[in-house]
C-alpha cells in the first residue's frame, strides 16, 4: 500500500513502519498530516509523526516532521523534514488547525 493512502485514511490507526538509512525499522504513530503552502507558491504535504520506539536524540514526548515526496517510480515516500524553519511551520500550522477544530466544537 502506498504511504500516501495509509497517510490519508482516517481509518487507518495501526502504526506506521519507516526503514531509516541503517537499514533499522522504527514504528511511529501518526500524529497529523498538513498541507502548506510554501513561498513560492508551491503545494507540500508534511506529516508529522511520533516514534513508538527509541531513536537517539529524540524526547519520548517529540515528533518529527516528514514531508511526502515521489521516488523515481513515482511512488509516495516520506522524507525527514531537514529545514527547521519550514518544521517550526508545520507544527505551528498544525497547533491551529487543532485551535481551529476545538473552536467548531
């Protein structure tokens, strides 16, 4: 199954497992999925996930924030988001959309 559809289905609550650069796989629980427009104009979606396992230098209580990219084949892949600036965005965006939602309550 695509990571994309697995992102994107509001069913789906059953970890998600990444391979990392070693080779080592790392289930994380999804946290959101948040599209944003960057500056130039151009459309990105972001995840941003939690590790249910232990990776050095993240918190227990930290996500990391992945942004959806294609490969080669034009399969859906996440990427770890290197930038912090456009990271700190995702995050704030994703505080509002959680303000937003307990506001429609």
């Amino acid at each position: 199954m695509d990571i994309l559809d697995i992102l994107l289905d509001e069913d789906n609550h059953d970890p998600i497992t990444l391979v990392d650069e070693d080779g080592r796989t790392i289930d994380f629980e999804q946290i959101a999925v948040v599209p944003l427009t960057d500056s130039r104009g151009c459309k990105n979606l972001y995840c941003v996930l939690k590790p249910n396992d232990c990776i050095d230098g993240i918190a227990d209580d930290e996500a990391i924030v992945f942004r959806v990219d294609c490969n080669e084949e034009g399969q859906s892949i996440v990427c770890v988001e290197r930038d912090e600036e456009t990271a700190i965005t995702v995050f704030e965006h994703y505080y509002d959309l959680l303000e937003e939602a307990g506001d429609k309550k």
